[in-house]
C-alpha cells in the first residue's frame, strides 16, 4: 500500500550547515555524522573531516557541563595522556579542538564498535578468537606499561574493533601514571566487575590490577559472562576480594584454565607479568588468527572494489 504523504513520518533533518564545526585554530570544517552512543560528560559521534573525508569518532564535551574543575582537569588529563601515544592496539588520538561551548577530541573510528557490542551479539567467543583479542590487548598494554602508564579500567566497552577487526585499548580517561607502592592513588574507581582485590582494599593501582582485568576480559570472553558477577554490590565486592569466581567449565582446554587461574589470582605478585602471559601456551600453542573473522560483527564488510569472490 502506497504510503499516503500525511502518513509519512516527517524525519526533522536539520539544516546541513547546522552539522558543520569548525577547528577554530585551523579553520578546518568538519561534517558531524550519526551519534555513536554517550560516554560520560560525552556524545560522540561520527565526524567527517571535509578537506579530507577522513571520518573519526568524536566525544563531544559540552563546556557548560564542565562546572568543576576537577572534571575539566580530568578531560585535559585525558589529553595530555592519549595525545603521546602511539600504537597498533591504542586507539589514535588524532587531535583535539574547543569551539564555543564544546570541547572536541577527534578519535580512530573503529566501524566494529567494542567487544561488548559483539560479545552481545555472539554471547561466546571460541578460543582461537579470544586468543587474538587477548594478543592485540597485551600488546597495547605492554606499550601502555613501558610507557609507565596503568590503564586501570579495561573492559569489553574499552576494547575497540577497528575496520580491519583489529583490537584497540581505548578510553585512556582513567589511565594513570606508574608510581611506586607507596604514593599510589587509593580512591577505588571504574566498574565493579573488572577491579583487582588490591584496588578494592585500597593498596593502589599497579601493572598487575591490568592483568587482573585483562584476566577478567578473557574469562567474559570465553564464558559469556564476567566472572564477578552477582545481584548487589557488596556480594560482587566479596567475591573480588577472595578471588571467588565459578569453576571453569570443562570444555575449557587446560591452558585457558591455566592462564585464566594464573590471572586472577589474588595475590598482585602471583600473577604473571605480561611477557609470561605473551609465551603462556594459551598464546603460542594452536592456532590465533591474525584479526577477528568479520563474521563476527554485525557491521556488514565495506566491498572493496579488487574482492575476488
Ligand atoms: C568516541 C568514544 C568511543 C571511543 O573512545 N572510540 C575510540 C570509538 C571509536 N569508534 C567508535 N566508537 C568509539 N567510542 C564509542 C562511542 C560511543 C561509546 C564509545
């Protein structure tokens, strides 16, 4: 049935130049896309550089809800970090901008979203699989921590799936100097699931609080769900604490349990280092894939012009 003028929905497509921010100390024009989701004080969205045809993903930080100056102080945190970093597994900081009332910093689109939109979408992983997310992560993090910086809030929502599905370590907004024992910060922050016993009893971030959640990763990779996961807060916190987590499922092959047990070990100075996870056999014995199957994202595969099939 043909649809009948007044029955078709009005789509309010506001006027294009309304869509249009400018880079005030470059003049550079930039055309702003689809809204990819909130995060924080953020939008963000897909933004198209016009010169160029570049696109990125852009948090847009509006001014006026910065009143505090400690949150201005952690966007500006947040910068001055991720403006330094370069790597395959970091997601790129491309550049960052302020216009009137907003603060703009350009980020690496990546078309796949992050591993908790595709861990919805499948509900497992099967291990070679995780195997090359967990690879691409221990590598960013291995650059992360040569740089001296902990990251602090790994989890799925953190992990970006680049066009190629490769995998991103991003949201540097908690990442935090390395700083000896002692000096740590205490305030416990980032999601429940993900934090280390250490964290908790407030004794301070180190390398080893990555690899607690980067074992927490792997295990909601593999099992489907985290492995602190209970119906109130302070049932998830006791778990934590005592590293109490479900018995691995038999399917598991010995060296996922292995490496899962090693990781989420209570104790920080039991756990392995990131090298000794790189040469554990669940990351060099059988087969890893060099990037995700596409069959795994929902996002349908850009036809590049030479597909031989
Ligand atoms: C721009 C914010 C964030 C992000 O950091 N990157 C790199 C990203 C890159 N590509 C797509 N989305 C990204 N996101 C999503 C947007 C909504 C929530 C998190």
């Amino acid at each position: 049935r043909r649809a009948s003028s007044d029955s078709v929905r009005q789509v309010s497509s506001r006027p294009l130049h309304s869509r249009i921010v400018t880079d005030p100390a470059t003049g550079n024009g930039y055309y702003r896309g689809r809204l990819l989701g909130k995060g924080g004080f953020a939008r963000c969205y897909e933004l198209m550089e016009v010169s160029s045809g570049r696109m990125f993903a852009a948090k847009v930080i509006s001014r006026a809800k910065l009143t505090k100056p400690q949150h201005r102080d952690k966007v500006e945190r947040e910068i001055s970090v991720h403006r330094m970093l370069h790597h395959k597994h970091v997601v790129k900081f491309e550049k960052h901008f302020e216009t009137e009332d907003s603060i703009f910093i350009l980020l690496e689109l990546c078309n796949h979203q992050s591993l908790a939109h595709l861990l919805r979408k499948r509900h497992v992983m099967q291990e070679a699989d995780a195997r090359c997310c967990l690879r691409h992560i221990l590598l960013g993090l291995q650059y992360l921590h040569a740089r001296g910086l902990v990251h602090r809030d790994l989890k799925l929502a953190n992990l970006f799936i680049s066009g190629l599905m490769e995998v991103k370590i991003g949201d540097l907004g908690l990442a935090t100097r390395l700083r000896p024992p002692e000096s740590r910060r205490r305030t416990v922050c980032g999601t429940p699931n993900y934090l280390a016993p250490e964290v908790l009893e407030r004794r301070g971030h180190g390398p080893e609080a990555d690899v607690w959640s980067l074992g927490c990763v792997m295990y909601t990779l593999l099992i489907g769900r985290p492995p602190f996961e209970s119906r109130d807060l302070e049932e998830t916190y006791r778990a934590i604490r005592h590293a109490a987590y479900p018995p691995l499922p038999i399917l598991l092959s010995p060296s996922a349990r292995s490496l899962l047990t090693a990781m989420l070990t209570q104790q920080p100075d039991d756990r392995p280092t990131l090298d000794e996870i790189l040469s554990h056999d669940f990351l060099t014995k059988g087969f890893t894939p060099d990037r995700l199957p596409l069959a795994f994202s929902s996002v349908p595969p850009v036809p590049s012009a030479k597909t031989d099939q």
